[in-house]
C-alpha cells in the first residue's frame, strides 16, 4: 500500500471523504486529490484546505505540516 500523504491521514483521522473535505473548503474534489497526491495546487486553496482540516480537527495546520505543495 501507498504510503499517506500528511493531509490524507489528517483527512482521514477527521472522518472526512474528500468530497466532504472539498466541500468545507470550497474547493474542487480534483482541488483535494492533487493536494494529497503532491501535486502542485494553487496558494489561496492550499491554504483554504488547510483551514478547513484544522477546522474540523481542532488543531491548526500549516501548509507545509500538510505537505501541500504550491
């Protein structure tokens, strides 16, 4: 098995789909899995993603600690 991306296993400790994580943060679906996938995202939604993990987990969460890349 693929090892998880920092933001996959924080997604995935809040109960979230990536629907449902897009969704809260106002982004695309795609917005999500290229985020996890380490893919380049845009800065705005990276850290849009990145509001809304903390959000959700109670602990506040940079970008770079999410391993999105920009």
């Amino acid at each position: 098995m693929a090892q998880q991306s920092p933001l996959m296993r924080q997604r995935l400790l809040a109960g979230l789909s990536k629907a449902e994580l897009a969704r809260r943060a106002g982004v695309d679906e795609t917005t999500v899995t290229r985020a996890e996938t380490g893919k380049r995202v845009q800065a705005h939604k990276a850290s849009l993603i990145a509001q809304a993990i903390s959000q959700v987990r109670g602990e506040e969460f940079s970008v770079e600690e999410l391993g999105i890349v920009t």
